[in-house]
C-alpha cells in the first residue's frame, strides 16, 4: 500500500496466507474500486506477500502450492495464532503430523518436494512463523489507520483470516471486522459467525452491491445495527444477541436486496451443530451481484507497489486476473448431483462482452469489438506498468511512464 493511501484509509482489506503470490486478488480489487468509487477511502493488504518475506519464499509455497489440500496444513499452521496451544492440541498434533509424514513416503508420486520427517520440520517451521507473523501483520494494518478491517477467505486462508482479525481485536477493540469469500457461504459463514466472536460481520456471497452500505454504517459507529437494516446475506453482532434468546438464527439480514442484487430462499440445513451451540434453523442466504457490466475496473495498485518494493520481486512473475462471467455456464442447463441445487452457486451472468453462442465465454460478439479492443489496449498498458519495476528497473531507480 503506498503511503498516501495509508495516511487516509477508512477500510482495510487484507488477503491473508496461503493466497497465490502471482496475482492480485479480484475480489479486493472489485471491492476497493467500488468503495474509491463511492467515497470510501480504501487500501488493500497482500499480506500472502508479507509472510512470504518473512517466513521464505519456499516454506511458503510448501502450503500455498506443493501440498494436497486433502491435509489443510495451511490451516493447520495458523492454528495455534488463532486458537492457541496446550492440553490436548499438543497430542492431537503430534498424531497429525505423524499422518502427514506416513502419508509423504506412502505416496510420493502425489507429494512436490520434502517427504518423512523434513516435511513435519518445515511445518513445524512454519507454523511458529505463522504465530509470529499475525501480532507483525495485526499491527501493520492498524498502522494504515482504518476504523474498518475485512478478509477475504477462499480455500486455506479461513484460518490466517481467524488469526489476523482476531488479534485486531486484541490491539484495538473499536476496530470493525468483516470476512467474508467463498469459505463464508450459507451454511459455513454461519458457522464462523457463530463461533468466533471477534468477527463482527460474515458475508456470505457477492458483496459488490452490498460493500458500501455496510461499510458506511460501520464507520458511522453502528457496529450493533438491528439485524433487519443489514443487507441480504449478512450476519452482524445482533444476530448473536437474537440466538441467544431465540435459540438460533432468525432472517439474515433482511433489509432490501438493492440494485444488482438478488438473494434465494433460505433452505434447511442439515441436522448438525458443535457440541454446545445452538442449531441454526435456517440458512444463510448468499447474496448475487447481477449487473457486472457496472462494476468500476478492479484496483490493483496497492499489490503491485507492494511487490515493487518487495526483495522477493525478482522470484515472483506476476499475472491479472480478468473477470468476463460468473457463476457455471453448464450448472445453468445442466445442474451436476454434487452441487447443492438449492442455491445459484451455478447462476451463470456474463458481461456484456460474451457471446450468447459461447455460454463460456470463449468468444466476444461483433458488436462489442471496439470494447474488447480497448480491453485489450488497457491490459497492454498495464503490461508496461508491470515491467516498470522488474528487478533491473528496481535495482537502478528507473521511472520509466
């Protein structure tokens, strides 16, 4: 994040470990164009790229990249910074990382690099990095001066997630927290909410529509709003005080969907709960942004700052992602029996882009040629803008425009 946006940021959004290193993520970069766009001062945190500095670049592709996620070890080696350590944990992962090295020499044709007892040992490494590095990175964001901070959680990041925001709460309890991405959808947001506190609102599904609204009302100092002024999809404090009285979860969030946004019945879930909390009677809605073609380019800025600066720059070729479509052009015609057909997890939108002939998006129509023309001159420009600060460059204070 540059200086001057670090000086006025009202949000914060952090990508935590084990996000690629290579790109961007699109989720905070749609979300914090949005938010510039609407007035809402925002810096975006790659923090993936911090811990990489800090722990090693290969101890941080060990998690990220080389190991089965069948294993979650990335979640694993955040644990301890989110949750603690002592009494039983100490047995439970011993007996884990037993399995994971039994696992390494049973099957090396599906394990990339270190196997046996070397890969317990970098694990271990990493895991007492990991505990380290939430206090550094916890105190890095506040630095930014942000009332509110949000992670974006998707495969194994849910855990470092857990870590950062909780230790934000440790250091400055007025500080608001979201989470929100994949990991946080209908059922298992509602389990994050329910089980860890020092998360003030969990998101399940798009928030394009819905970012800023919520947003402004956590600044304006109404962490506690009535569950029926949040937007579809969300779940807040006072969803908490609610199942306290009631036992569970009422609607989530039942103010209007808005512009853009569309949100599904709530669905039965099934007859599970942790020992000792309520079961949820119903669930989560996942709210749906449906007009992409309004959405603001994605801002990027901050990620490639932080790798220009970054001493890993020379090892890390970086890439754009580019959004033409969401949801499953095929789960739209053809819904696959292990998807959960109750909720638009397959809802197929596209921008104006894409061919109606190619529900994949393999093609753009005649008519919008020029507009894919200047798409594709813009990604050329940004092209440039990435070679500006390749390690030479960097290495010799080039400035090159």
């Amino acid at each position: 994040m540059t200086a001057a946006q670090a000086d006025r940021a009202d949000v914060c959004l952090v990508s935590m470990p084990y996000a690629s290193l290579t790109r961007p993520s699109m989720a905070l970069g749609l979300l914090a164009a949005i938010l510039e766009r609407d007035g809402i001062a925002t810096t975006v945190a790659s923090a993936g790229l911090w811990f990489a500095e800090s722990a090693g670049l290969q101890l941080y592709e060990l998690c990220a990249s080389r190991m089965s996620t069948v294993f979650l070890a990335g979640e694993w080696t955040f644990a301890a910074a989110a949750f603690g350590d002592g009494g039983e944990r100490a047995r439970l992962d011993a007996e884990y990382l037993r399995q994971i090295s039994e696992a390494s020499e049973r099957h090396p044709a599906v394990w990339r690099g270190v196997r046996g007892p070397r890969l317990v040992a970098d694990l271990v490494a990493l895991r007492a990095a990991a505990t380290r590095f939430v206090d550094d990175a916890a105190r890095r964001v506040l630095a930014t001066g942000a009332r509110v901070v949000g992670c974006t959680s998707t495969f194994e990041q849910h855990v470092a997630s857990l870590a950062l925001l909780r230790r934000i709460r440790e250091l400055d309890p007025d500080v608001v927290t979201m989470l929100g991405g994949a990991n946080c959808e209908t059922v298992m947001g509602q389990t994050t909410h329910r089980c860890f506190p020092w998360v003030d609102f969990v998101v399940s599904g798009e928030a394009d529509g819905l970012i800023t609204g919520l947003c402004r009302l956590a600044l304006d100092g109404r962490r506690d709003a009535d569950p029926a002024e949040l937007p579809r999809g969300v779940l807040g404090p006072a969803h908490r005080r609610a199942d306290a009285g009631a036992g569970g979860p009422g609607p989530a969030g039942a103010g209007p969907a808005g512009p853009g946004r569309a949100s599904p019945p709530r669905t039965a879930l099934p007859r599970t709960a942790l020992p000792g909390t309520a079961l949820p009677r119903t669930a989560l809605p996942r709210a749906v942004f449906n007009d992409l073609d309004s959405l603001p380019t994605p801002r990027f800025d901050d990620y490639f700052a932080a790798l220009a600066a970054s001493p890993l720059r020379a090892s890390i070729r970086p890439g754009l992602p580019l959004e033409t479509s969401r949801g499953c052009w095929w789960g739209a015609v053809h819904q696959c029996t292990f998807c959960q057909p109750p909720m638009p997890l397959s809802m197929s939108r596209r921008t104006s882009l894409c061919s109606d002939s190619m529900p994949g998006c393999t093609q753009v129509t005649p008519a919008a040629t020029s507009a894919a023309t200047c798409a594709l001159v813009t990604l050329a420009l940004i092209s440039k803008k990435i070679r500006r600060w390749r390690p030479s460059a960097a290495r010799s204070g080039s400035s090159e425009e």
